[in-house]
C-alpha cells in the first residue's frame, strides 16, 4: 500500500499541475455556476479536446490548438447571443466539440491515443509545459477574479446599477469567458474532459450549499476541491487507475455526501 | 445644482412610450413619476439612466460625471447564491450604517435565508446608500412590510438631505406626497 511514496516523489510534476488546476477551476466555478453556466465547463472542454485532436492532425502542438480553439469559440460567444438563445449556446457548443472530437479519433491516424487521454485524463504525463502553463493561468486567473469578482457579482445581481454606473463591460462579458475557456482547455489537456467538469461543478456546488458568504465561498470550494484532488491522486497511483474518472468518482462522492449532510442540516434547522 | 434635465423627452423601446415630459432635477430633491401601468414610466427611468431604451424625441441634460444609483423592480436573484446582506450592500459601496435594527442583524446571514421583505429592503438599501448624484428608483415600496413602508419617506428625505438628487417611480400616492417635492403625471403614448 506504501509503494506509491516512491511513485509520488516521481510524479511531483503532475500532481503540481492538478493540484494548480484543481485550485483555478474551483474558483472559476463559482463564477461559472453564479452565472449559471456550469455547462459552460463542459462545452469548452469539448471544445478545448476537439482543438487539440485537430491540431495534432496538422502537425501543430496540440495544447496550443486546444487553447486556440477554445478561444475562438469564446470569442464568438458574444456575438452568437444575439442570434441564437443564450441558454442554448453552451449545450450547443457541447454537442458540437463532442461530435467533432469523436469523428477526428475515429478517422485520423495517429490521434486515437491523444483523444483515449484526452477523455480519461492523461494527468501522469504532464511535463515542464503543462506545469508552468497551469502556474501561468492560476496567477492570471487569479489575480483577474480578485480584480473582477465585485464586477461580475454586481453585473448579475444588479445589473442595470452595474451599467448605470458605466462600469467596465469586457471584463464581465469577454474577459470572463476567454478565461473560463482558456483554463478550461489546459485542464481538459491534463485531467480530462470529466475530471476538469467534476472539478468546476462539484465543489462550487457544495460552496453555494454550504457557505455563509461569498467569501467563505471562496474559501471552501478551493479546500474541497484540493482535498478531493489530493484523494484522487493517491487512489488512482494506488490502484493504478486512469486519473480523471476517479477524480470525477471522488468528487461525486463528495456530492453525495455533502447532499445527505444537507438534507440532514435542512431536518435539523426545521425542526428547530 | 441641476443634475438632470428633460425637455420634451419621449421614450421608448420599439416605439415611443409616453407623451412627451419637461422637468428638472436638483440636488436634494426628489420628483415623482405617477401615472397608469403602461404609461413608460420604467421607460423613461431606462432611459434617464442610459441602459437600452431609445429617445425618440426631445433632449435629455445630465451633469458631467453624474454618478448613477439604478434600482429596478426585479429583486436580486440570490437563490442558492452564498452571498450575506452585508456583503450585498458591500458590492455597491453602501455603508450599513443607517440599517433599521433588526435588519442590521439579518445583514450578517445569507440573503436567500431572509424574507422576500427584509431581502427587498436590502437591495433597495445597496442602492439607496451607493455613492451616487442620482437615484433612479422603480417602484422602491415592493415587497415592503408596513414597517419597511413606513420608514422609506425619512430614508429617501435623508439621502436627498446628503446631496442626492431621486427620481422614483410609484404607484403609492401617500408615499410620493409623504417624501416628493415634485410629482409628474405620465400618459402612454398611443398614436
């Protein structure tokens, strides 16, 4: 049970990187699911694979074509509302970064493997890039919500104050979503394209059950999302499993459990 | 001070709303927006505070770097947001100071744990006590307990008292004679 010490030590890069990413994604996700666009998490992940996948078929890094695609996509976003229902637009992205992602395994020689990893999380082979690519986008992701958040907070809650007051507009429209896809995409290429969802909607979720502020919100999505990061990591070496689907067990766990807890809370402050 | 200023103003979103209105706006002062369901009311503060409807005709004068206060109908949507009354009031920069008692207390626990009252009183509070010239309120009296209601004339004469210049819209007569230096009937537009 102990061999995996060794292994650890081994594997500081990968377990850095997740733990960078699990840390960025829990904070993005309270952002994402205040907006209500959870579904965000997945349609850009998609996205962010099918980009790699494609990239990698023209030769071309495949991390960067990830990130590209993404990006473009995001960048439409805005302009797509105006045409299409916006509760639509994230499914949509979805389905379509999930048809493109299979049909590229399935008729590119060369991707099946990439797009294998890119589905189940290829977390272990992540290398100097990848770490320093997830350092980058928690310091910029971070350092952009603590600049933003009281922005993105007002724009929802009180939104014709927010553009009375004519505060900046791109930060809580484009700014927020070319981050919300950029992290995404780096994550999808690393934890997979379950393990980053798991980790954008599992936490933030029991942040909102949970927390008596926002700022705690703050606080605890982050914790749970390390703490179940951590778990992960270690059972996945132990049992030697594919990372991102034990990620996401993990975390669904962790759902359920904070459920009951909340369905008990919810008992005990009723019978009060 | 003149902080604001129409001159046969009509507005409107795809077409115009309301006949057309004439007045002025000083600081301290408060007008009142009267007048039946329909009659561009929510229109025209739309218009006043520069968020998405159209001016058909008629000039609107605001003061340079007029800060604006806009408080609509719609109650924040704070279900399942982890968000306290204190830090509701903390994301416009209003000062809890003021804060009838009890909801000084409820300001430390999550909005979505509160009443729709208390919850209203607060939202209308963030923007009643943000740093702001002008204060465009729709309907500021919804969702009120009799309590809420009886207080909203001295907390709107206090702000006013502050500098603050407020256009409000209401359905409540007593409460635009009770706190109102200046009442302006509307008429839909129906031509």
């Amino acid at each position: 049970m102990i061999d995996f010490l060794p292994q650890l030590a081994l594997f500081w890069r990968p377990c850095l990187t997740g733990a960078l990413l699990a840390l960025l994604l829990s904070l993005l996700g309270l952002y994402l699911r205040l907006r209500r666009e959870y579904w965000a998490a997945l349609a850009y992940g998609q996205l962010g694979a099918a980009g790699a996948l494609g990239a990698l078929a023209l030769g071309l890094p495949h991390i960067t074509g990830g990130l590209a695609f993404s990006l473009a996509v995001a960048g439409m976003k805005h302009w797509l509302e105006k045409c299409l229902p916006a509760e639509g637009l994230f499914p949509l992205f979805f389905i379509f970064g999930w048809s493109l992602g299979l049909l590229l395994t399935a008729n590119l020689p060369g991707v099946e493997r990439l797009g294998a990893a890119l589905f189940e999380g290829q977390l272990y082979f992540a290398g100097i890039e990848m770490l320093c690519g997830a350092a980058l986008a928690l310091a910029l992701g971070a350092f952009f919500l603590w600049r933003t958040g009281r922005f993105l907070l007002l724009a929802r809650l009180f939104p014709a104050h927010f553009h009375a007051q004519g505060l900046p507009a791109w930060p809580v429209r484009a700014g927020f979503d070319l981050l919300a896809a950029a992290s995404l995409a780096l994550a999808v290429m690393s934890l997979g394209v379950m393990g980053a969802f798991a980790l954008v909607f599992i936490p933030p979720w029991l942040a909102f059950a949970f927390a008596p502020g926002w700022r705690a919100a703050l606080a605890v999505a982050p914790v749970l999302a390390l703490f179940a990061y951590a778990l992960a990591f270690v059972l996945a070496l132990i049992y030697d499993q594919p990372f991102g689907p034990t990620l996401a067990l993990v975390l669904g766990a962790l759902a359920l459990s904070g459920a009951v807890a909340l369905r008990f809370a919810g008992r005990a402050e009723g019978g009060e | 001070m003149k902080l604001l200023q129409a001159a046969q103003l009509i507005a409107g979103w795809r077409r115009p709303a309301h006949r057309p209105v004439s007045f002025t706006l000083g600081r301290g002062e408060i007008l009142a927006l009267a007048g039946p369901n329909g009659a561009g009311k929510s229109t025209l503060l739309a218009v006043l505070a520069g968020s998405g409807a159209r001016v058909f005709s008629g000039d609107i004068f605001r003061a340079p770097n007029l800060r604006i206060g806009f408080q609509t109908q719609y109650l924040p949507p704070v279900a399942g947001v982890p968000l306290s009354g204190a830090e509701l009031l903390a994301l416009t920069g209003a000062s809890p100071e003021g804060l009838p008692e009890p909801l000084a207390v409820c300001a430390r626990r999550r909005l979505d744990k509160l009443s729709g009252g208390q919850r209203q009183y607060l939202a209308l509070w963030a923007i009643l006590q943000a740093p702001a010239d002008l204060l465009l309120l729709d309907e500021p009296g919804n969702h009120l307990d009799k309590a809420g209601l009886a207080s909203l004339p001295s907390v709107l004469r206090a702000r006013a008292a502050q500098g603050a210049g407020i256009v409000l819209v209401s359905h409540d007569a007593e409460l635009a004679r009770a706190c109102c230096d200046c009442l302006l009937s509307m008429e839909a537009c129906n031509d």
